[in-house]
C-alpha cells in the first residue's frame, strides 16, 4: 500500500543532524514522504529519512510529544490495514520503541495527543466497525474509554476532537438524512450529550469551543436534496447539557466555523467571512472570500491581536477585528495551517482541498512576510515545540 506522494507533514522544531554533504544541515520538520519518515530542512530543500517504511508496510499517522519531541507513528501492513502497529521515534537518535498498546486495532491516520503520556485512538475491532476512542498510556499501554462506541457512523472529529483544557472530546456522526455531534468528559470517561435524529443537522460540520469550555459554535452546510429540512446556520452548544441555541445565519450554509484562542471572536467561512463577538454574535467585521480565500484557522496574538489564516492571504486583526496587515500566500493551498511555538511563522501543508497533493507546503514568516516553499510534495504540519540537536 505504498503512497506515491506524501500523505501527511509535521512539524518538528530546529534539529542540527550532521549530513555527509552539509555536516550541520538544520532540520525543522518531519514529514510522512511515501510512506516514510523523513527529517526536512529548514529551508525545505534537505531531506533525511528518519524511518523507512516496508515492502509490506508503510508509515501512516504522526503526534509529536509537546514535551519530548518524540514523534508517535503507526506502521501499517498491506495485508492487514487495522493491524497498524504503533511504534515512538526520538527524532535526535532515530531510536524506535513498540508502544505497548491496550486498545489493539486503531485507526492510524489520526492520532492526538491528550497530554504527554497519553494517546487518544480510535478503535475498531478486526472487521472495522467502531469500538469507542480510548485514552493510551504509551509508557504502560494502559487504555481507558473516552468515548463510547458509536450509535452508527461516528468518527474521532478532527481539527478540533478537544476544548481548550483537553476535558471534552467532540465528535460527530452521519446517518441517513442527517448529521449529529456528540461530546463526551475524557476525565470521566462517559457521553454528556448528542444531538437528535430528527434535528436533521446535515452537511460535514466544523465548530469551535469558547475559551471558558462553556459554548460550543458548530456550523452546517446545506445538502442539496436535504436543504428544506436543514436548519443549516451556526449553532451554539451548552458544553455541558447540550441545550443548543440557533446563533447566526439560520437557513444558510457554513462553509467553517473558528474560534480565535483565549479570544472573544467567532470567525464564520461563508460568502463573507464574518468576524462575530462571541458573547452577543455582533459583527464586528466582514472581508471579502475572493480575497482571503477558504479560512484554515486563526491564532491569538499578544495585546489582544490574532491572525486570520485563509488559503489566499493572512491577514492581522485587533482585538476588534480591525485590519493591521496582510500577507498573500496563493500558491500554498492547504487543508491545514499550524502556528509556530514562537509565534512568529505560519506552516502550511500541502494538501489541496480535493486531498491530492498538488501544492508545496510552506511558511509564512509574519515578521518579514518572506515565504519559504518546500521542494518536496508534502502535506499536513506540526510543529515541535522544541530544540531537537543531535
């Protein structure tokens, strides 16, 4: 099952990893490139493979430790896609450990780290139907469930399964004629809530927690056939009842709903996008999509700042969403964007929107606006929070 282009980019921070030709060349990234683990260089044109996948089997998944810096990653064979072994490398001596694993098959591609000693997987039993998301000790291999099994189609909900605090998981379901959230407490272990059935929520939603935990944002698209019985718009969750409320644009379809960290602003992807006041939903700004593009996220700034990411231009706001400055970045589409632990530069994947990888990531330095572009086709990123030196 080798890929023939690179899957998935994470971000590791500044390493010095001596190379024949370049004795301290530095490596700030490591990415999934066919199937292999591989350390790239800060200027994006060096590459060290850092693990080589199989004939038989390819590396898919990668979380990075925020304290360690060692990389979690799942060797998955062709003849057996659920029997993905989960292994840690240490990015500085390219070691490699068996994580002893207590929750068995796992669904590779999405790992995430609850704190650093402990893995969230979802699992899945040899047939592939859906077992709950558990909580693994990588040092012990104890599993604990997070997330009770699915009532149909749920899936670990990824860019946002965790709150600020990492207590609350969301996840979301589809079945015929509608799609559902759910959100359960990692500390204890149970399902606080789900939506109806007969809510008819539809569309692949996105949502935003508050900075408090209290509200969940949640935003749906309209299918087409199912848009008369879609209330669509941007809804507002009790974290802890799920009591919902209609917030914004009832009726109209969500392209993406985001919260700026530790912020009072929702930021709503639609024909416009809207940068609303949390606590009331007043629109304190609109900017054109044509020239932001599809919003990939936003990061908080000090004094109240933040950037809002699109996949045509970064663009700085105050604290009342008021324009300071803009960086184009066309030519860097990307499913994901990931802020610097310095906050000083923006990684972008490699991933169009369609998934294939037809665009070079690359980042963003927001000081001097300079960007700089990877030679290799790669995608998803991470950073690592930090020094790596070998």
């Amino acid at each position: 099952m080798r890929i023939a282009t690179a899957v998935l980019l994470a971000i590791v921070a500044t390493a010095l990893v001596p190379s024949p030709s370049h004795p301290a060349v530095r490596y700030s990234y490591v990415g999934l490139c066919d199937g292999e683990i591989c350390l790239i260089g800060v200027h994006g044109r060096t590459k060290l493979t850092l693990a080589r996948g199989t004939e038989q089997a390819d590396w898919e998944g990668i979380a990075v430790s925020l304290r360690s810096g060692k990389i979690v990653s799942s060797l998955v064979p062709d003849a057996g896609y659920y029997r993905a072994k989960l292994y840690e490398i240490d990015p500085r001596t390219h070691e490699r450990r068996a994580v002893p694993n207590g929750v068995g098959y796992h669904v590779p591609e999405c790992p995430a780290w609850l704190n650093d000693d402990v893995l969230l997987l979802d699992k899945i039993d040899k047939d592939g139907l859906d077992r709950g998301v558990y909580a693994l000790n990588i040092r012990t291999g104890a599993a604990k469930l997070v997330v009770p099994p699915r009532p149909d189609n749920e899936f670990f909900y990824d860019p946002f399964p965790l709150s600020p605090s990492g207590r609350y998981v969301l996840t979301s379901f589809s079945v015929t004629g509608g799609t559902w959230l759910s959100v359960s407490d990692a500390v204890l272990g149970k399902r606080l809530w789900r939506t109806n059935p007969d809510e008819g929520m539809t569309g692949f939603p996105t949502a935003a927690w508050s900075a408090d935990e209290k509200w969940l944002y949640a935003g749906f698209s309209i299918d087409g056939e199912l848009a008369s019985s879609s209330p669509g718009g941007v809804w507002r969750f009790d974290v802890r009842t799920g009591k919902q409320y209609p917030w914004k644009y009832a009726g109209h379809s969500i392209d993406g709903v985001f919260s700026v960290p530790r912020s009072n602003v929702v930021i709503v992807d639609r024909k416009t996008i809207d940068c609303l006041r949390m606590s009331d939903g007043r629109l304190l700004a609109s900017l054109h999509a044509t020239q932001v593009g599809r919003v990939l996220g936003a990061f908080g700034l000090p004094n109240g700042r933040w950037l809002l990411c699109g996949s045509q231009m970064i663009v700085k706001m105050d604290s009342r969403a008021r324009r300071l400055r803009a960086w184009p970045v066309r030519g860097l589409a990307s499913s994901t964007v990931r802020f610097s632990p310095s906050r000083n530069a923006i990684m972008f994947g490699g991933a169009s929107r369609d998934g294939a990888y037809n665009n070079k990531a690359g980042v963003l330095d927001i000081n001097t606006g300079r960007v700089t572009r990877f030679a290799a086709y790669v995608g998803q990123v991470e950073w690592l929070p930090r020094d790596v030196v070998r």
